[in-house]
C-alpha cells in the first residue's frame, strides 16, 4: 500500500513536468527566443548579458547653436547636432566633431564676409581644406567633402578685400587715415568702415570719381592723431582739405607723389617738423596752404618748381632761414603769405617778378594768436603778397 502510493505520487510529479516543458495547445512551436541584446563581439565575456544603449550625441552640442560664431552641423541643410566656434581648433574630435561636419553657416558679426573658415581633412590644420566665407548647406561638394573635416582656423578677411568700388591700395590708405586720426572720435564719421562702397554710400568726407577716389574734406571735425605714410596712395586725389584739427606729427613725404594734387589745405592744426622737399613735384598744386601750424626748418626751394601755383600759405608757423629766391619764378603765383616766422635775410629780387606784389613784412618771432579765416577755394582770385 506504501508502495503503490508513492508510486501514485511518482506519477503524478512526472505528469507535472511534461505538462511543464509542453506547449500551449494551438501555440506555435520552435526555440524559445533570446532577449534582446547587441551581437557579442570576439572576446566578450559571457557572464554577463550585453544591454543596448543609445546613441551619444556631441557634448553639450547646444543645438540650435546661438551667438555670433561659425556653426558646424553634422548633417547637410543645417541640420542634427550643431557646435560653434569663434576661434582656431586644432582637433574637432575633442568637441565630439570629429569628422562629422555636413554644413556650415556664419552668423551674427562673422557673416557678410568678414570672417573665412578654413576647415581640414586632419588635425592641426593639415590635409586636404577648404575655404568658407559664406553659408554651404552641403559640404560634398567641396574638396573637403562631407563628414572629413578634423581642424578649423577662422580668420578676419582684410576690410579692404570686400570693398570693390576703388583700387585696394586706396582703401587701406583710407583705412589707415581713419585708425591714425583717432576716426571713432570724429564729429562726424558717418559710412566710414560701416560700408564697403565708400563712393556709392559715401564715407562723410569722401568724394569719388571714375572708380577712384578724388578729395578728402574734412574741415573742423575733431582729427588727432598723425597723418599716415600710405596717403601718398591716393594717387587721384585732387584736393586735400583738412583744416581746423588738431593733427600732430610731421607732414608726410609721400604727400609728394600725389599727383593729380591741386590744393592742400591743413590749416590751423598742431604739425611739426620740416615741410617735406617731395612736395615740390606737385605739378599741378595750384593752392598751398599750412599757415598757422608749428612747422619748423627752412623754406624748401623746390617749391619753387611749383608752376601751378596759385597761393602759398606758409605765416603763422616757426620756418626759420631765408625765403628761397626760386619763389619768385611761380609765374602763376598770385598770394604769399610768409609773415609771423623767424625768417632772416633780405627779400629776394626775383620776387620783384611777382605783379602785382604788396610787400608788407612782419618780422620777429611769430604770432601765436589762431584766428578763423576763410578758405579760398581753387582759382578764386587773390592778388596780395604778404610778408
């Protein structure tokens, strides 16, 4: 009786482990499937079950990207994650963009061409490259192509590239006026480095003719600083009027290789040193004018070559020495104006060449009082000579 009833129960256990390890009527039959987990890559240890992650995007991508900078997507159109820069990196991949860049945009202060972005196959700036100044939805067709880029070094473009209305050498000429004579602190500096059409949109000041630029006026408008050595690029300028300034420093030599040159105003100003020799080559210098500065040395005798002119300025100043005989031989020459110097010796015979000519002299040293006068434009007749 034991034995049957442990047997019973024997076969009432097994009944339960069949029906255990069956399948459900009407289910389907086959191996039971795995969880899901990623392929086991050689070597992987199999204590453990691999569990999926997601994806990692760029660190701290900041998609949209905001603020003035050059923005890199990795995705074409400006598209997925984005980072920016506003300076060279060597390496991308430590900003998670190793060859992952797609398109590029410029925005805020490095659009409209100020900024370039050169972007390379490998790090620190070597490789294959490309140059970007504006936007590219898709870089593959660059020779950088698509998702290569490794380094970036941004760039200022020079002012002067972008301005196509006059000749570069002009330009910077302009520019370097600007920055020498204290230009954000003009009275009045309207267009100035605001545009780069300084003839169509004029810089205040700026007059422009046959793509070049042709007169520079700017009279009582807070100049300081110094005149640059480069203005003797602005080799079609025909008139130069900037009086009623505070300008220091010496009058530049190169003003002698304005050329097309017919009057120079720089009146009432705070210049020193000599008057350059150079600008005895002005040939069609019809107006000189740089009374009541504080010039110094001696008359130069190539004025004298000036057989244009038609007014010379010189009073108010500290020249010192004779006046040159070679001033009487301006055959043109209808005003002199030398008085308030420290001139010395005889009036030269050869002024007696000068008709009319009205000799009054002052000699001694120099009146130091500045006083307003006006400016005589060119070819407006005076006949006086003042001494």
């Amino acid at each position: 009786m034991k034995a049957r009833r442990f047997l019973g129960w024997s076969l009432v256990v097994g009944v339960v482990v069949v029906m255990a390890g069956a399948a459900a009527p009407g289910a389907a039959t086959g191996p039971v499937p795995y969880p899901n987990r990623e392929r086991e890559r050689p070597g992987q240890r199999h204590d453990a079950p691999t569990v999926a992650t997601a994806p990692q995007a760029a660190p701290d991508t900041g998609y949209p990207c905001t603020g003035d900078g050059v923005y890199l997507y990795d995705d074409i159109n400006y598209g997925g994650a984005c980072l920016k820069w506003t300076a060279d990196d060597p390496e991308l991949g430590d900003d998670g963009f190793h060859d992952r860049t797609s398109s590029i945009r410029f925005v805020g202060s490095f659009a409209g061409g100020r900024y370039k972005a050169t972007l390379y196959e490998h790090h620190s700036y070597t490789g294959a490259s490309t140059t970007f100044t504006a936007d590219d939805p898709w870089l593959g067709d660059d020779a950088i192509g698509n998702d290569r880029a490794d380094s970036i070094r941004i760039e200022t473009v020079p002012f002067c590239d972008l301005v196509s209305e006059i000749p570069k050498a002009e330009c910077e000429a302009l520019v370097a006026f600007y920055n020498r004579t204290f230009g954000p602190y003009w009275i009045n500096r309207s267009g100035w480095l605001a545009t780069y059409t300084p003839c169509s949109t004029p810089w205040y000041g700026v007059t422009c003719g046959g793509g070049r630029v042709t007169g520079l006026h700017l009279v009582n408008n807070g100049l300081a600083g110094t005149l640059p050595d480069n203005l003797g690029n602005l080799a079609a300028l025909k008139g130069l009027s900037l009086p009623y300034n505070q300008l220091t420093g010496s009058l530049p030599a190169s003003l002698g290789d304005l050329a097309s040159l017919e009057y120079l105003f720089l009146t009432l100003n705070r210049l020193t040193g000599g008057i350059p020799t150079t600008l005895g080559k002005l040939g069609k210098l019809r107006t000189l004018n740089l009374e009541e500065n504080e010039l110094s040395g001696s008359i130069p005798d190539s004025l004298g070559n000036l057989t244009s002119l038609f007014e010379l300025d010189l009073h108010s100043n500290q020249l010192t020495g004779s006046i040159p005989p070679s001033l009487g031989y301006l055959s043109n020459l209808k005003e002199l104006h030398v008085n308030d110097n420290d001139l010395t010796g005889p009036i030269p015979d050869s002024l007696g060449n000068l008709t009319p000519i009205t000799c009054t002299g002052s000699g001694g040293k120099r009146n130091h009082r500045r006083h307003s006068r006006h400016i005589e434009q060119p070819g407006q007749p005076t006949d006086a000579l003042a001494l």
